[in-house]
C-alpha cells in the first residue's frame, strides 16, 4: 500500500464528522431506547448515528473505526520512517 493511498483513507476518515465515536448497545450499555452510535463529545457533540440491519458486532467496529484508522495509519507511517531507504 502506497503512502498516497494510506493519505486518501485518513482523509475520508477525517472527512467523517469529528470523534470518538462510541457505540451504546441497548441492553448492554443502556436499557431504554435503540442502540447507536454517539458522535463526538462535550462541544463537539454532534447527532448520533442509528444503523439499520447492522449487528452489535457491525456496530461496535464502525464506531471503533472512527478512532482505529488514524491511529493504524499514523503508526504505519512512523514504522515505514524507521525503514532504511531501498
């Protein structure tokens, strides 16, 4: 994978509205209402995002993706600067 291509996923993710994203599954972090997906916090809170069809599974890693893609790419590319030159 090119570094220009690692540059095009971080940009769609942080064309994504601001995190973190957390997941909150009726039942398991809450009992009353539908599960969700909670954007941002404090003044950065923003609408939450309701999936149709997903499993909790689905759920809890598009919320964990939010924050997973940059942090994996910004170490991908702090590993790629350890390489020696080819």
């Amino acid at each position: 994978m090119t570094n220009e291509e690692l540059d095009r996923i971080y940009e769609r993710c942080e064309s994504a509205r601001i995190g973190p994203w957390t997941s909150f599954v009726e039942g398991r972090d809450h009992l009353s209402g539908c599960s969700f997906i909670k954007v941002g916090e404090g003044e950065n809170r923003r609408d939450d995002i309701e999936l149709t069809g997903a499993t909790v599974a689905d759920q809890d890693f598009i919320a964990s993706a939010r924050q997973d893609i940059p942090a994996l790419i910004k170490e991908i590319k702090r590993l790629r600067e350890l390489l020696p030159e080819n």
